[in-house]
C-alpha cells in the first residue's frame, strides 16, 4: 500500500479492513484453531498402509536395548553336598540390540490388523557388563522340569524315573557360557534322551539343545500372530490387543486374569487420562501387567511424560485384592496360593515351577527373598517402569525388569533333590531399555506444540488487528492522515469560495429585477 497514492478514504479504507481482518483471524485462531488442528492430528494418528503412525509401527525406529541378566550359583557343589544356604550372584548385563518388525500383515474391514512380530538381537559388547565366554553355574532346567512333574507319582514310577535321570545326563547344576545360555545353546544328554522316549503323557521335545531363548533371535512365528485394534473407526481402540493366536483369552488363568488387552507396547491409545493405569501384554510373561500413574512427571528430549510402574500390589495373587486371586492357578486354590510378588507361570510352563516378579523380588512377600543368599531389592536399579506421553500416546522412555525363578524343593527318592533346602533359584532377569530419540522427539514436539502455535499466532494477530485499529482511530480524531492536510485545506477553500459565488448570484439578480422594472 502506496499512501502518496491514495486518497484519505481510501487510507482508512485499507488500515481499518486490515485491522479488522487481523482482528477477527486472531480470534478465529484462538478460539478454533487448538479444537480444529486436534482433530486433525487424531484423525491422522490410526494405522492405516498409508500413514505416519504405520512406518514408526511396523518397525521401530529407536533402539531397544535389551540388558540380560544371568544368576551364578556359586555354591551349588555345596548346597548338594552338604545342603547349605544356596548363594547366587547376578552378572552381566549382557547387551543386545533389539531389532522389531512386523512380519505378515493382513488388514481386516473391522478396523483391526494381523501380524507376526519378528525380534533380532545383536550382541552389543561395549555396552556390556561381561562378556559372552562368562562360565555361569545355574539349576538344570531340564532334569528340574521333568523331576517336578514327576513330584505326585507313586513310588515305583519315580523310582524308574530316577534311574533314568542319573543314568541320562540328570543334573542338579551344569555350567555353561553365557552365550549358550542366552541364544547359542548348548547340546543336552537329558534332553536327547526324552526325545527318544516318545512318550504321550510328557510335553514334545523338540530339540536336544538347550537356552533361554532358543530359537527365537530372527524368529517370526515363535510368538504367535497378534491381532490388534488399528484406530480407525474408534480412536479409542488404537492398539488395543483383541487376538493372539486366534484367541481373546490365554486359558492360562481364568476369568479376567487369562483375558487379553492392553497393548503390545508398540501402540497405545491416544489422549487417554493421565490417571489412568497403562495395561501391556508380554507373551513372555503369559500374563498383562498394569503399570500405575505415579503422579510423577518426567522431561525427556524437551517432552514431559508422566510415570506408570509397577506396584506392590502388581503380581498379587489375592492377599491384598480380593480381584487379584485369579492369578493362583486353579490347582493351587484356594489355600496354596503363592504369597504375594509373584506369578505362578505353571500354567503356561507345562507345570514347571517358573515364578514371574520384579527383580530381586522388589515388592514381594520376603519368604521369597530369604530362601538364598544374593537378592538384594533396589528400587532405583530394579523397577519397572514407563515415562508414558499421554496426548499423542507415546512412550518416551522404558524400562521393563523381570525376574524368572525356578521353585527347587527337596525329594527322598529323587537322588539329585535329596534333602535340598527349598528355595527359589534365579534363573535369568530381563530389562528392555529405550528412549525416544532426537528425531522422533522433534516430530512428536511440532504435532503437540501446533494448538500453541497457531493460539500464539492468533493472539499476535489480534493485537496487529487492535493496533491497527487504535492507529486509524487516533489518526482520524487527529487529523494525521497522509494528505490530510491538503485535503482539510482544499475542503476550507471550498467553503470559502461558495458563499462569494452565493453573492455574485444575488448582486445579478438584483440587477436583472431593476432592469425589468
């Protein structure tokens, strides 16, 4: 706008429209535009082949580091021999890379999604706490396993049993590498000889090799399909897990307890209270776990994040919440039930005496922790925990221990169980550790500074809009337009020079009449 080039009018024209226009812009954009662009971004946020969410969801983008914890013992020779207190001593960590891709999609018209999560792990040795030739003693799994289904027989299979056992590579103990242990497996007698009994009333063997997570590094299948909620349709749904393996229910426990929810961790509802508990499902761990609002807030790349844990009461088995009883398998119940901090995994362990807590036992009865030497709780080091975005629904930050125990108790006629003291041996703790990083951090910061944005922009807008308003309006009642002064002088010329052309007009008048008469 040229004001030499235009007239007075024509000024106000331009200042007041302007002002006005700002004005009302400003107040659209405070008022609708926080309302208008959160729609948008949840309507953006369900996965579908084609959005934003799918390429962070099919394979993650961050890294997941996954801290194995192995348990020595370090005096099983002894705790056979002369039945002392057992001792076990946690090493490592020993670190691998997770790698996660979903595997096999299928897309279903009621809004959800099949999937085969696909996990591969790299060995990460400078992060690292040991390395992967470590010797680690721990309980043989196998011969344990085997003794423990056997407990309830009469005396003459048992008796068979044993022979067997001690005659086929039946240990109480064996020792090992840490990367056999791990995923390298070692070859196993015990385990080569069920192979070969083809036996109807045992579980199927099938491999004489041994570790703890046998092949599973690079697996596709070895979790089973999952079926969740995609978001489209109902927001409130994303991710929400509503198959795995064709079922809605594990049949491990009963009631709510066997029920499937909560998420798979790589998808979570957006916009959800702060207050309310995260639910996740971990095939692993056969079981959901709730994690509770801390009322505890984090920042982390620049984002606040709220903080959901595990509690006391999260492996209850009913001695704190009635609800929680049906955690205690449906043989143990109702006056066998294990006492509180841990899962009983029997049912999803072909009976094996697997219990499922928080390392070190951090919140459980102590008549766990007291049956070796070695666990010691600590809560900075041992919880369990996720620094939760609850508007976008995304995780900032993870933190996921636990601890697999096995319950090894004495027998008279099982030779390697004789006069045992029972106790509860460690077998390994996992932690799965990620934060969100740098780049994915300054995505989720512009989608959820956007309302702020565009309401900053709105009230910069609106004071435009004023200021220029309160200008013309100043300008006006002074007079201080461009032009305005020649403009006001011509307008007093104007004025002047009509009433002279009033009087030219009545002198001639005058004179004309006189003329006539």
């Amino acid at each position: 706008m040229c004001c030499s080039c235009c007239g007075v009018t024509q000024q106000k024209v331009w200042v007041f429209g302007f002002g006005t226009l700002f004005a009302v812009s400003g107040l659209l954009a405070i008022i609708c535009w926080p309302g208008f662009i959160d729609t948008q971004i949840m309507k953006a946020l369900p996965l579908t082949p084609t959005s934003k969410t799918f390429e962070k969801w099919e394979e993650l983008p961050i890294p997941v580091y996954v801290y194995m914890y192995l348990w020595n013992w370090t005096n099983a020779a002894d705790v056979q021999a002369y039945k002392v207190k057992p001792s076990f001593e946690q090493l490592g960590p020993y670190v691998y890379r997770e790698e996660r891709k979903k595997m096999d999609l299928e897309w279903h018209d009621n809004g959800t999604v099949t999937f085969n999560p696909r996990r591969t792990w790299f060995w990460e040795e400078e992060l690292s706490g040991g390395k992967q030739t470590d010797l680690i003693t721990a309980p043989h799994l196998p011969s344990l396993a085997a003794s423990s289904q056997m407990r309830d027989s009469n005396a003459f299979l048992k008796f068979m049993f044993n022979q067997a056992l001690n005659a086929n590579g039946g240990h109480l103990f064996v020792t090992h590498t840490a990367a056999e242990w791990l995923f390298d497996s070692f070859y196993d007698e015990f385990l080569h000889y069920a192979m070969t009994l083809n036996n109807p009333l045992a579980p199927e063997i099938e491999s004489d090799h041994f570790a703890w997570f046998l092949n599973r590094n690079g697996s596709k299948d070895f979790e089973g399909p999952f079926t969740v909620h995609t978001g489209v349709g109902d927001i409130k749904e994303m991710g929400e897990i509503k198959f795995w393996k064709g079922q809605n229910h594990t049949g491990w426990y009963e009631g709510e307890c066997g029920r499937l929810n909560g998420s798979t961790t790589d998808l979570f509802v957006p916009d959800e209270p702060k207050e309310k508990a995260l639910t996740i499902f971990i095939p692993d761990t056969c079981r959901i776990i709730n994690l509770e609002f801390t009322g505890e807030s984090e920042t982390i790349q620049g984002i606040t994040g709220w903080k959901y844990e595990i509690t006391r009461s999260t492996f209850d088995n009913g001695q704190f919440d009635e609800n929680a009883k049906c955690w205690c398998p449906l043989d143990r119940q109702p006056d066998n039930c294990p006492a509180s901090g841990a899962t009983d995994l029997g049912p999803c362990a072909e009976g094996v005496p697997m219990y499922l807590s928080a390392d070190h036992f951090m919140y459980a009865d102590e008549s766990y922790g007291n049956t070796i030497n070695g666990y010691k709780p600590d809560y900075d080091q041992n919880n369990f925990y996720i620094i939760m975005e609850r508007k976008m629904g995304v995780p900032l930050k993870v933190n996921a221990n636990v601890m697999i125990t096995l319950l090894i108790q004495a027998d008279g006629v099982i030779d390697i169980l004789k006069d045992l003291p029972t106790f509860y041996a460690p077998l390994f703790t996992t932690a799965s550790r990620a934060e969100i990083d740098e780049a994915l951090a300054s995505e989720l910061k512009l989608a959820l500074n956007l309302p702020a944005i565009g309401r900053y922009t709105g009230v910069g807008l609106l004071c435009v809009g004023c200021i220029l308003i309160a200008v013309g309006v100043l300008l006006t009642i002074k007079r201080k337009w461009y032009g305005q002064a020649d403009s006001d002088r011509l307008a007093l010329k104007d004025n002047e020079e009509a009433p002279k052309e009033t009087e030219v007009s009545v002198n001639e008048v005058d004179r004309n009449l006189q003329y006539i008469n």
